[in-house]
C-alpha cells in the first residue's frame, strides 16, 4: 500500500476520534470490493488526492479536509446504508461517490432527506436533476447524441446496433437514441437493440445479427452501452467473425482508458469511444494532472473520464465552500451555480442551474497502447437533464436557483416534483 493510501487509509478509521472544530469531513462513497471495484478504486483514488492537494494549500476555510472512506462492495441498497452513516453518523459535508445509476438511484432518497450533498462524476442516462447532486459526467446531449452524429456524418452508418449490459443507463439511453434516429428519417427495421446481463460472455448468436444488418450493403454502426468484462468477449467475437472497425465501427461509452489497461487490445484496435476527456488530451493543465497521479500510484496507472469528472466536481465544491464561507449544504447550493474550474482538456467546466455541467465532446479511436487519438472534439456543451428527444422530457427544465425545481414544466409553467424520481 503505498503512503499516501496507508495515510487515508487511517484517517477514514481514525475519522471519528477527529476534532469536529478542527477539520471539515468529505465522504467517498466508491466500491473497493465486489463487480464495480476495479473502475471505482480509481475514483477514490483520485478524491484522496485532491484532499492532500487541497491541505497542501492550506485546506479549506481555515481547517484541513479529511475524506471519510466506506466501501459499499458493490451492492446497491448498501450504498444508502453508507450514505446515511456518512452523513448521519460522520457528519460529512458532502459526499462524493456512485458509479452505476442504480446505486445513484439508491442514494439519492437519503441525501435528499438530510440535504446531504452528492457529487456524481460518471456518464449517465439524464432524466433527472436533485437538488441535492451535482452531475459532473455527462448527459446524453453531451456524449449519445454526439456520438451518433459523428457516426453518420464522417461514418456514413445508416444502420444501427444499440447494445447494453441489462440496467437503467443502457436503456434510457437507447430509448433516447431510437427517438432521435428515427426523428432524423432512420426507419425502425434498421434499428437493431440487445441488452444482455452484466457479465455476458456467449456473444456469436448477437454479433451475427448485427453483421446481418448489413446484408443489403448500407452501412452498419454500434453504439455500445455495454459494461465491464462483457466488453472483452464481445470485440473477440467481432474480430473472430472477421469484422473489423472499418467494416462495423463500435462507439462505446463506457469504454476508457481504465478498461483497457491490461487488457489485450488487437481486438479493439480502430474502435471508438465518446468521452469528455481522454488522456491523450494535449493541455498544460492534463499534463500536471497525469504527472500528478503517476508519481502519486505509480507509471502503470493510467487517467480516465470519470477522474476528470471527479477532480472537476471537488475543485467546483472548493470554490463554492470558499465563496460561501461555508460547508452547509443550503449555502453551498447557492454559492455553487455558476461556479467555473478548468477542466483537463483546455476550456472551463461551469455549474448550470440544472446542477450539471458545460462539457466538450471528445471522440477517440483506439490504439493499440490502450490510449485514444482524439479525432473530434467540439467547444463545451450545456449539460441537458431532461432530454429534447423524448416527448414527456421536452417539456421539462431544471431550475434550482431560480424556480427551487428539478421537473419544471414549460408548457403549464408548473412544478411537477420536487423530490427526483427513485
């Protein structure tokens, strides 16, 4: 375990023998145990650096900040038992962690109960804004959308294979993307959708099918929500049915740098992914990052988006606790919303009232070093909740500083909810 680890390590035990007086507290709410580990260690990682960043300078209002570690393993409901106990228990301030919706989903009862404060730095499936998160990934305007522009306008796809791994991102995010495709002329017969449980290994009878798409010669494109291991036997199978980036291309979005690390890439070589950041990303600003986190874990350990995100939504809380004077939840919330930090790739990330954030979208081609050449990137995009793609979603806003509502209705001028939907 290397120092810095062993350190944190023993300030999350020794958490509540700590002066409450003298130190302001930060949950990291990221599985270190079960499916989910080997992508959300990372994440924990990287909140642990910012902290000892941060003390360096001197920390926070006066005091040092001291991350609160618990590790709900992988397990949903767990992680509301987590949250309750950080904030409950611990007195956090505020909490960064989740990967998956469904643990999102799990948490975001409980802060919204004790008006906690949740920083959720991963990609997901829009169709939401609390009060009480602050979503540092990606909407889908800000990566799905993106993704199948590019694919049909420098690709020529025409076709379309939509496959996921069995979870709410996957399929709210091909929902909205069948809408949009076929609001754009595609025609149902030339969508092909698939979802597959966490874990699938037996992918010929599904790669067959989307090669067969292509049987009347237009060209064929997948977009793939598919996660974790399930991606390696689904690009072996591609290539052992002899189909190729140029033949099939795959755009995947939840494909990076971490998941390829380690990994036998011949397969993937040529294949894209849609992100906000990649590592290849050429700024002052990610090069002191990546030298940052290599001296800190080592030469092997590579930067991901969901890290951007990570270190994007800590420096945003930083400044709204230091321009609030404050750590409570409500005066952070009001400090935050228009709030600007760098973010890796050149440009500025600001907090909209919709408590998400302007992003660019970056599309990468695979290497066979497990890294990207980034091959489009566009200016910052605002970060949309609800989604222009679907009829009950386009009528909807989220507005919290200014109507204190997350499902505000444009057409009726109206609060439909306040509290997210679980």
């Amino acid at each position: 375990m290397t120092g810095l680890l062993g350190g944190c390590a023993m300030m999350a035990l020794a958490g509540a023998a700590w002066a409450q007086d003298d130190t302001i507290k930060i949950g990291v709410l990221h599985s270190l145990s079960g499916t989910m580990a080997i992508s959300e260690t990372t994440l924990k990682d990287t909140v642990l650096m910012m902290v000892e960043q941060q003390n360096a300078k001197g920390g926070l209002l006066g005091k040092q900040i001291e991350a609160v570690v618990v590790d709900p393993a992988s397990d949903w409901p767990l992680f509301a038992e987590k949250a309750r106990e950080l904030i409950s228990d611990q007195g956090v301030d505020a909490i960064f962690g989740c990967w998956t919706s469904v643990s999102r989903k799990s948490v975001l009862p409980v802060i919204e109960e004790l008006n906690g404060l949740l920083f959720y730095p991963v990609q997901y499936e829009g169709e939401e804004s609390s009060k009480n998160v602050i979503y540092t990934g990606a909407a889908p305007n800000q990566q799905a959308i993106p993704a199948v522009d590019y694919m049909t306008d420098e690709l020529g796809v025409e076709k379309w294979a939509l496959l996921g791994t069995d979870y709410v991102y996957p399929r709210t995010t091909n929902t909205i993307l069948e809408s949009y495709l076929k609001g754009k002329g595609v025609a149902s017969e030339d969508i092909f959708v698939n979802y597959t449980p966490f874990g699938h290994s037996d992918w010929s009878k599904i790669v067959a099918d989307v090669v067969a798409l292509g049987k009347d010669g237009k060209k064929v494109g997948v977009v793939s929500t598919i996660n974790g291991d399930a991606n390696v036997g689904f690009y072996k199978e591609l290539a052992a049915a002899g189909v190729s980036a140029d033949d099939i291309p795959v755009m995947a979005f939840s494909v990076g740098e971490e998941e390829l690390s380690g990994l036998d890439t011949a397969n993937l070589v040529g294949h894209l992914a849609a992100w906000n950041y990649f590592e290849t990303a050429e700024s002052d600003a990610n090069a002191a990052f990546i030298a940052e986190w290599k001296a800190k874990m080592g030469e092997d350990r590579v930067t991901n988006d969901p890290m951007e995100a990570t270190m994007i939504g800590f420096n945003a809380w930083v400044a709204a606790v230091e321009k609030a004077g404050s750590t409570e939840t409500d005066a952070v919330l009001e400090a935050i919303v228009g709030v600007e930090v760098p973010n890796l790739t050149g440009s500025t990330a600001e907090v909209l009232p919709n408590h998400h954030l302007t992003k660019p979208v970056l599309i990468g081609e695979i290497r066979a070093d497990g890294q990207f050449d980034i091959v489009s990137e566009t200016e910052p995009v605002a970060g949309d909740a609800w989604t222009d793609f679907l009829p009950e979603s386009a009528v909807l806003d989220a507005d919290w500083p200014g109507k204190d509502c997350g499902m505000w209705n444009t057409q009726t001028n109206s609060c439909v909810q306040v509290q997210s939907n679980y």
